[in-house]
C-alpha cells in the first residue's frame, strides 16, 4: 500500500490536464479525449476529482485507477455485450472505437437510498409512490435492498442542463431510442449489475448502484461506453456492517468518494458557492481508498504509474504508434 508521506508528496504533481501534440483536445468533468484516424478517439483520465458538479481536487493515483478498473470491468462484461475499448497504452489512457452514444443515461439501482433530486428515497420520501413508472409499497425504509433491481433512466442534461428523470417507457415513447435497441440495452444493463453485484460480495462490497452508457458503432453494435462499476459512477457499501447498521437504522459505511461529499456536507457545503478549503489530509485518504477498491475488486496488486504523467503518457502512446 502507498504511503501516506508518499501520496502527500505527490499532491503538487497531481495529472490536471493532458497536454498531447495532438489537435482538438476536448475536456469533461474527469476526462480528456482526442480524435484520432479511423474512428478512433484517444480518452484520457486525469486526476480531478468532480462532486457537487464542480472539481473540488485533482489526487494522485486516482486517473489511473479509473482507466485501470474500467478496463478491467469491461473486459469483465466482454461476454455479455461488446464494448469501445481497442488498448490501453497507458495506465491513464484509453484507445476506443468512436460510437454514437445513446441519448440517455442508464441507471441501476438495488437499493432504495440516495438524497438527491433523482433519488428513490428522496422521491419516496416526499410520499411518491409511483417512482420511474414503478409502484413501491408502504412501509419501505432508507437503503432497504430492492427484491430485483431496476432501471431509473434519464436524460443528458434535458433542457434544464440536469439529468431528467424517465420511464422505462417513455426512453421509446419519446423517441431516445426504439423499442428493439432498448430491450436490448436494458437487458445487457441488468445483466451487467447482477455480475458487479456478485464480484463486489465477493471482495467484501455491496453494488449499490451505478450508471452506465451506451453507444452504436457504425456498424450498427450496441456498445458499453465510458466507465465500469467504478467509485465514480457507482455505490458502494460494506458489507461486513451493512445487515446491523441497517436494522439499527444507521447509515451504511459507504466505500466510494461519497465520504468526500459527507466531509464537505459536514462544513456547511453541499455546491452552492466556493467550496470550502479542506486539508491536504483529505485528498491521501481519497488516493487511499480508489487504490483499495481497485485492489479489491480485481484481486490484482496496483502498479503505480510514474509521475509527471503528461511525459510518460507521451513517451506511451509514441511506442504504441498512436503519436508520431
């Protein structure tokens, strides 16, 4: 396991933003992509960390352990639907096919929780019962399993720039995708879960939910995109603790970047205005616990990649051919 001392040494060299000689480099949240020949599109994942819509941080390791873990998992899932990935040149890196991704946003849930706006529990407990187009009987209580899991769709940002919510439904009804393509996506999704469900009880983790996208390629595939069951786009829990924390009413011990959002809650901060400043403490546990998780899912041993990254990235992808 990294140090402390050496994760801390590492905070002023964290990997904020690629910097390739190659034309048209485009930026989201966590990610920075390229176009290349043929279809192809270079992503590569750095170190800012997102929550509350904004990057709070940039942490080291933790580019690495996304594109790592998301390899891992689609290779994983290979056997239930194909996905982009072409080769990994990099520990940060990614060479996938160029698809057209799906207008929505496909989310798995197994449990009844969250306190956001699209949340179930949140939903459920302003006294909704009829949730995504699915009915939910009395007496439900916060992070209580769901006896199948199911899927809450949204929208890409919808008119309001934020994720809106979807029926099954209307995913068809309102022309996001047809009926065939979207049994099919469905299907794939569900399936997807029910293996990370079954690989995080064996690492000593609950699935809680998750988010996955999904794309055509030109030739008319549907593909898994993006990212895979990783602490990103996914919950989760201790096992160990969950069953007694449950029934004593308590919240479980979740093992993702929530507790980063719990530590900024907890100073008043919940994404409106400047966030506020926290100690350097906090980014070495965050570094810690994508590392563990990584570790615990895979079975594998995390192989630090050398840091500055942009030259090593470089130097990567010009053997692997896709620099010249």
């Amino acid at each position: 396991m990294l140090s402390d001392e050496s994760i801390f040494a590492l905070i002023p060299e964290a990997f904020e933003t690629s910097d390739l000689p190659l034309p048209g480099r485009n930026t989201g949240k966590v990610r920075d992509w390229y176009t290349l020949p043929d279809k192809r599109r270079l992503i590569v994942t750095t170190d800012r960390l997102s929550a509350f819509d904004r990057n709070l941080a940039v942490v080291p390791y933790k580019g690495q352990v996304l594109n790592q873990l998301a390899a891992w998992w689609f290779e994983q899932t290979s056997a239930i639907i194909p996905n982009h990935i072409l080769s990994i040149p990099d520990p940060n890196a990614a060479v996938v096919r160029e698809v057209t991704p799906y207008p929505v946003e496909v989310i798995v849930r197994g449990f009844i929780t969250g306190v956001t706006s699209t949340a179930l529990w949140h939903r459920y407990s302003l006294g909704e019962r009829n949730i995504y187009g699915y009915t939910f009987g009395e007496g439900l209580k916060k992070n209580q399993q769901l006896p199948e899991p199911i899927i809450t769709p949204t929208t890409k940002g919808g008119v309001t720039g934020h994720d809106e919510r979807l029926t099954c439904a209307e995913v068809v009804e309102q022309g996001y995708v047809n009926a065939v393509e979207w049994e099919q996506i469905q299907s794939a999704a569900l399936a997807i879960f029910k293996q990370g469900q079954e690989i995080a009880q064996k690492a000593g983790m609950i699935l809680v939910d998750t988010k996955y996208e999904f794309g055509r390629s030109p030739d008319g595939q549907i593909m898994l995109i993006d990212e895979v069951h990783t602490p990103d786009s996914s919950r989760f829990w201790k096992l160990d603790s969950y069953a007694g924390r449950f029934a004593a009413g308590e919240e479980p011990e979740n093992f993702d970047k929530e507790f980063i959002r719990m530590h900024y809650a907890e100073r008043g901060y919940r994404g409106d205005g400047e966030p506020p400043v926290v100690e350097p403490q906090l980014w070495v546990q965050a570094c810690k616990r994508y590392v563990t998780i990584f570790e615990n899912l895979t079975g594998l041993t995390f192989n630090p990649g050398e840091y500055p990254v942009n030259p090593r990235l470089e130097a990567n992808l010009r053997e692997g051919g896709w620099l010249i």
